[in-house]
C-alpha cells in the first residue's frame, strides 16, 4: 500500500510554484484611510483659503463653502464606496465606467488618466515639491527638475517593492501632516492677547451671491481632489465590503474636520478681510509667520513638502492601477498587465506610469496639457459617481455589501456639482478645454484600432 507524504507547509506545492502572481490583499483599514486623507491633503488647505475670501465676504460663508465641498467629497467617495465593494477590482474609476457605460468609455478614461490626468497630478506634485525644496536649499531650475525627477523615482520604487511598504508610507505621512496642522490650530488658539489683523481702510467685503458661492467652490473642490484614489486599489484592500465604506467615510471626516479647523486658526490671526489680500495669499505660511517668525514661515514649508510627499506617494500607488486595468482589459499591452512574482505589484505599470511622470515633469509642458485635460477628468468623474445609478438599475441583482446614504441624492448632488465645475472650464478656457476634449477624443481612433488589431492577432 502507497503511503502518503505531507508537504511541508514552508515548501510550495508544484501548482503553486507555477501559479501567476497575483495582486494581494494587503492594505488594511489604517492605510486605507491614510490614503483618502493623505492622497486629499496636499497644498491646497494652505493656499486656497485666500481664494475664498476673495469671493465669500462673511465667516459664516466661508464655512458653508467648505462644509459643501466636504459633503460633495463625502458623496462621491461613499457612491465609489458601493461599487468598489460590489467590484473589489484594482483600477477604481475605470472598472466603474467600463461596467456602467462599456469599453470605450472606459477606455478613453483610461486614455486620459494615463496621458495627463493622473501623470499630470504626480508631476504637478512633484514640480511644487522642488519648489518648497528651495526654501531650504537655493535649487537652480535643472536642480529642480532633478529633484521632482528624483522624488517621482524614488515614490515609484517604493511602490514597486509592494503595497505594504508603500502603504507604510503613506500611514506616515499622512499622520506627520495632521499632527503640522494641529500644531498650526493649536498655536493660534492657545496665544494669548492676539488680535486679528485689521483690514485695509479701502477693503471693501465682497458680496456673496450664487455665483461668487460657485466660484469658491470650485476652488474648495480642487482641494478635496484625490478623493477617488483608494478605489483604484479596491483590489488590495482587504475585507473590501466593510473596509472601503469605512476607510472612505472616515478619511472624508476627518479631512473635513482638518480644513474647518485650519480655517478658524487662519481666522484667529488673520482674519477674513486680510486673508483676502494678495500679500497674504500664503495664508498658512503667513499665519505661523505672526505666530512664530521666520521658524513658523519655515514650518509650514517643511508641512508643505511633507504633505506633497504623501500625496504623490498616493498618486503613484493608485494612479497605474488604472494603467493596469486597461492591459487586463485587452485594451493595452499585455505586459503592463504583469504582476511582479516576488513584490506582487504592477510593476510595468508603475514604471510607464513613474517614467511618463518624470517626462512632463522635466518638459515643463505637463502644465499646459494639465489645464487641456483637468476639466475633462470631473466629466469622468461625475460619469463614475452616476454608475451608482445606471449599475443599480443595470445589474440590480448584484450583491451589495454597503449601500449609498441618501441615495440618489449624493450622486446627483456630485454630479451637479461636476457639471458645474466642467461649465465655469468652458466658460473661461474655451480653447483650452476644447484641446483637451481633442485630446480625449484622439483615444477614439485609437481603440477601434487597437481593438482590430487584437482581433486580428489574437
């Protein structure tokens, strides 16, 4: 009689050592959430506040225009919550098109996100980053191409050697960039005999209508953008039907909650009138100037650069996801649909993606392109939020683990809100918004070509 032999649990089996790689599930509730607060944060809480009292004339507007640009964010991400925890796939945005609108609508986001959108983000990042740098380090402008060059390389190989270690990341800097701006609130709040600024004897409040309302939302909506970033990897979070509501919930709040309470430090020293002042449009730097000196200046330089490190290092994480999908779709070359055998990364993906980021960032023409493209990526956006809809209808069989609060509220609500921001582009950069829907539309040729030649070469 044959005996039977047990495999050592340490010693794969031959079927496994054979298996493809696979992307894992690695990301758990902590760095779920670091990524909503961490790829939101960025520069925009330290430079759009005086955009706002330029149009807002009252304290109590100003805090309604943050609280709706909140409660937008808030809508969008819990409408990506339910389909991500319906479809845990990697590529967020894209799955959801392609699923609620077809192929080629998924493709020409993927078009978009590839050429600009997402690799414009991470070169946007990484210019700003080189920027701050020079605070500290006189940098000539090939330095700063160097060192944005620099940081999009090293955020790259990170992200390569596995989510775990990018994740890591990204819980870390998320945490140092809450705890600056809790030291900003904690300081204004906590110094005694200080009195706001006065304005200017000529300072004339703007008066607030529906229209001026709009134009500081818009504003507000740029600095809650990076909101969508975790669905792009719903196919590494682990437990995804409880942990993608949450993390999404959680992270919005608390980015909320950091934006009201930096506004109301900014406040306590500068006051609205002032912070509308050109002189003062670095309202941060110069609220912890009159708080600190020069050492506060330099603070908040140094949160700035901590803030941009998080957020391309969550850019980069979830932005060649989409990459990824595309090829997994059969719409990209294969090999971009690699998974790296030891680190269980898109490793191709993130290289084309690190690569593409690193060439706009050294042209200094990813700017351009970036103003072409930004308006159309809200189209995509507002499109994926609206997949709530069409999907609830189109497939309402489908398992739902969470679904979205007030529905259908706050996918119209986005929408509106997108379509508001998508109208005010075409108002005011006709021509530019109009390259970039050529831009967009290019990927049109492009597919059915791409879609011929598979079929021809299968």
């Amino acid at each position: 009689m044959a005996t039977s032999q047990i495999t050592p649990s340490s010693a794969p089996t031959r079927s496994e050592a054979q298996a493809p790689a696979q992307l894992l599930r690695a990301i758990g509730g902590l760095s779920a959430t670091a990524i909503v607060v961490g790829t939101i944060i960025g520069s925009g809480i330290f430079l759009v506040p005086h955009d706002v009292a330029l149009q807002v004339g009252s304290i109590s507007g100003v805090t309604l225009v943050w609280i709706a640009g909140g409660a937008l964010a808030l809508g969008g991400s819990l409408s990506l919550a339910e389909l991500g925890a319906a479809t845990p796939e990697a590529g967020g945005v894209y799955i959801y098109i392609r699923d609620a609108y077809g192929k080629l609508a998924a493709f020409l986001y993927g078009w978009a996100a590839v050429l600009v959108i997402e690799t414009g983000s991470i070169a946007t990042l990484a210019v700003a980053f080189s920027i701050y740098c020079s605070t500290f380090f006189p940098l000539t402008p090939i330095e700063r191409k160097l060192v944005a060059s620099a940081l999009i390389a090293l955020l790259t190989a990170v992200n390569i050697a596995g989510v775990r270690r990018a994740s890591a990341v990204q819980v870390l800097f998320t945490v140092a960039k809450l705890a600056g701006v809790a030291i900003i609130v904690a300081m204004a709040f906590m110094a005694r005999h200080l009195t706001p600024l006065a304005p200017p004897a000529n300072y004339a409040p703007p008066h607030t209508t529906l229209s001026t309302f709009g134009v500081a939302l818009i504003g507000v909506l740029w600095a809650y953008h990076g909101w969508h970033h975790l669905a792009y990897v719903a196919g590494e979070v682990k437990n995804p039907s409880k942990t993608l509501p949450r993390s999404f919930l959680l992270g919005a709040l608390i980015v909320i909650a950091a934006y009201l309470c930096a506004n109301c430090a900014y406040l306590r020293v500068l006051s609205l009138p002032v912070m509308a002042q050109d002189a003062y449009q670095r309202v941060a730097a110069k609220t912890m100037e009159i708080l600190w000196g020069p050492q506060g200046a330099a603070f908040v330089s140094g949160l700035i650069l901590c803030s941009i490190f998080g957020a391309s290092n969550g850019c980069i994480l979830g932005g060649a996801r989409a990459c990824f999908a595309m090829a997994r779709d059969g719409v990209l070359f294969p090999a971009v649909g690699r998974i790296h055998a030891r680190f269980h990364t898109p490793h191709i993906a993130l290289l084309i993606q690190g690569i593409w980021s690193i060439v706009l960032a050294a042209s200094g023409t990813y700017e351009q392109l970036y103003t072409y493209v930004i308006f159309t990526g809200w189209i995509f956006y507002a499109l994926a939020v609206l997949s709530v809809i069409v999907m609830r209808r189109k497939r309402p069989d489908l398992p739902r683990p969470y679904r979205v609060l007030a529905y259908p509220v706050l996918p119209l609500a986005f929408a509106a809100a997108a379509l508001m921001i998508i109208l005010n582009s075409l108002y005011t950069q006709t021509m530019e918004c109009g390259i970039g829907l050529a831009i967009v539309l290019a990927g049109i040729p492009v597919y059915f070509y791409w879609t011929r030649v598979r079929q021809t070469n299968p």
